[in-house]
C-alpha cells in the first residue's frame, strides 16, 4: 500500500476529532436549550462547550507527545531506495503505464 508523505494540519485535526466526537456537544446543546427555556446562566452552557473541545485539545496533545512529535506533527519518513525488480525505471520500454505515458 502507497505511504504519503503529506500531514494534516493540527488545526485540521482538531476539527475532524471535533466531528468525530460530536456528542460531547450534547451537554452544552441541553444547557443552552434550559437557558433559553427557563433562564438558566447562559456561561453554563458556555463551559461544557470549552469543556468539550478543551478535553479534545489535551488529547490530541498528549497523543502527539507520547508519539514522540511533539506537538502532535508526525515523524517523515526519510526517502528509501526502490528495491523492486520490477520497476519502471529499471526496466525502461517494459510495457508499463507510466512507460505508455512517455511515448
């Protein structure tokens, strides 16, 4: 299978986790539907919402820590010599797609 080489963005990540874990917005939906329906304290809803994407910050960081690139930027992989018999560039007018492509 094809490695990338190409890393999301922290702030990328963060949202997709956001999405991923989208029902830890339940709590804060509640709170803000009992501050519009009985007058509860609107920071109430406020602080689950921090609560929640705070949590998912500090998850995202120590993950990033504890595999070791630092604030979750993951390692490159160095570039590593083609070892297969069967390339292309070995074997040039072998029939391949990426041959057809240059003719």
């Amino acid at each position: 299978m094809r490695r990338t080489r190409r890393s999301g963005g922290f702030f990328l990540c963060l949202l997709l986790n956001l999405l991923l874990n989208w029902e830890g917005v339940i709590p804060a939906a509640l709170l803000f539907a009992l501050h519009r329906w009985r007058g509860w304290p609107l920071w109430w809803a406020g602080l689950a919402l921090a609560l929640w994407i705070g949590g998912i910050l500090l998850w995202m960081l120590v993950i990033g820590f504890a595999l070791g690139g630092g604030a979750g930027a993951p390692r490159r992989d160095e570039p590593r010599e083609n070892k297969n018999p069967y390339s292309s560039r070995q074997y040039p007018n072998s029939g391949s797609a990426a041959d057809k492509k240059t003719e």
